[in-house]
C-alpha cells in the first residue's frame, strides 16, 4: 500500500516547479491532490498528467494566493471534492525585485502579499478543520534566504524569515493537537523562478518534493520541524 493512500493534500504554486513536483510525488504515493494557482491552463495540464499515472487523483483550482477569499475557496473546493484536507503544502511564492535602494515598492508588496499573507490565508483557511479532526500537516516553503540575508535579498529575505517565523510560532501553537508543522528551507532550485539568478549548482525541484514526502510520512507521533536543503 502506498504512504499517503487516501490522504488529500492541497500544495499552492503547483502549476510549475516546486509545487509540481511535490504534486506529482504526493500523488506517486497515493495522495488526492489539489492543485492551485493563478495559471488555469498549466493547472489543466498537471490535473490531466496525474490523472493519467494511476496514482493519487487531481483537482485543479484557479487561485491567488495573495486573496484571502480565492484560498478560503480553494479549501472548500478541496473538501467537497475529496472529503477533508490532510496536508497543505504553502508553496506559492514571488521572487521580485528585493533591494530596497530599487524602491520598488509595488514588487515588495506583490512579495509580501503572496509570500506572506498568502501563507496566513492558508493556515487559517486549513486550520479549524484539521483542529477538529485531530490531525493534519501544514508544510511550509520557505527559504536559505530566510536564514541568510545578501545585498541583492533584503525584501526577499525578509519575507522569508516571516514565513519561518509563522512555521516555528505555530509548531508551538500547535502542539498536542495532532496538527503538525514543517517548514522547508530549500537553497537554489532549477525552476522558472530561478534560472536567471545565478549560474552555479542548483537543486531539483523534487529534491525538495522527497523532502516534503519524508515530512509528512513520518509516524503521527514525529513532527519534523524544519528542514534545511542546499546543493552540495
């Protein structure tokens, strides 16, 4: 029997590379998979390619995650298409512009509200129905960048360091309810978000898709908490 057969997970950004790959490996182990972002077409793709591998089934669900009301549809969407939500994976995320010399400001806010805010909306969206089930998995996509700040990182950083922050806070929140945390700090991965920001080593998008697979099929008694993953 596969891990996560009959479990539904629902993973923001999944229309390309992080979040398309946790789809497709959430799915390989027998998880439903619920598939949100901005771009439809891509999302259609994804639902079909899925589908179409025997595993887990998906739903796509055209959302911005920087709307409060468009996440709160998404975990509604979610339930009644699958019956509950077992693991939601924040993973949309906006890279822009990050020095505050540029100024910027509408990029920062686009950062801070997709990468920030955007995180909240879908813990609050999740969360009550995973306090009353007793269980569930929140997963949290952060970054390096929110361990170590650059000159060219500030807003970016700083965005980041937010969402690691929400991760530790709501782990101690949380603790005893059966819900667990994880967040995830990948380095430089090879994604459409990336490959024009450096020309060194980069990491695979499913690097960090088995890192979330490993998270979420520990034993309900093991919260993996945080998770730290670079190229060597």
């Amino acid at each position: 029997m596969k891990k996560l057969q009959g479990k539904t997970a629902v993973i923001t950004g999944a229309s390309s590379g992080i979040g398309a790959a946790i789809a497709r490996e959430l799915a390989g182990e027998g998880a439903n998979v619920v598939l949100a972002a901005r771009r439809i077409d891509k999302l259609n793709e994804m639902e079909q390619e899925i589908n179409g591998e025997g595993g887990g089934k998906a739903h796509a669900v055209q959302t911005d995650t920087a709307n409060r009301e468009e996440v709160e549809d998404l975990v509604k969407k979610a339930v009644e298409t699958f019956g509950s939500v077992d693991i939601f994976v924040n993973n949309a995320g906006q890279m822009l512009s990050a020095t505050v010399q540029s100024g910027k400001v509408d990029e920062w806010e686009r950062m801070i509200d997709v990468n920030i805010k955007g995180v909240l909306y879908g813990v609050n969206s999740v969360l009550p129905s995973m306090l009353e089930q007793s269980s569930g998995h929140i997963v949290n996509i952060a970054s390096v960048s929110g361990l170590e700040v650059t000159k060219m990182s500030t807003v970016y950083s700083a965005t980041k360091f937010a969402v690691r922050a929400i991760s530790t806070g709501l782990e101690k929140e949380l603790a005893r309810t059966g819900v667990r945390v994880t967040n995830i700090s990948p380095g430089m991965v090879d994604t459409p978000l990336s490959r024009s920001a450096s020309d060194r080593k980069k990491l695979e998008a499913q690097d960090i898709a088995k890192a979330v697979v490993y998270a979420v099929t520990q034993p309900d008694y093991v919260n993996v908490n945080e998770i730290t993953v670079r190229p060597v």
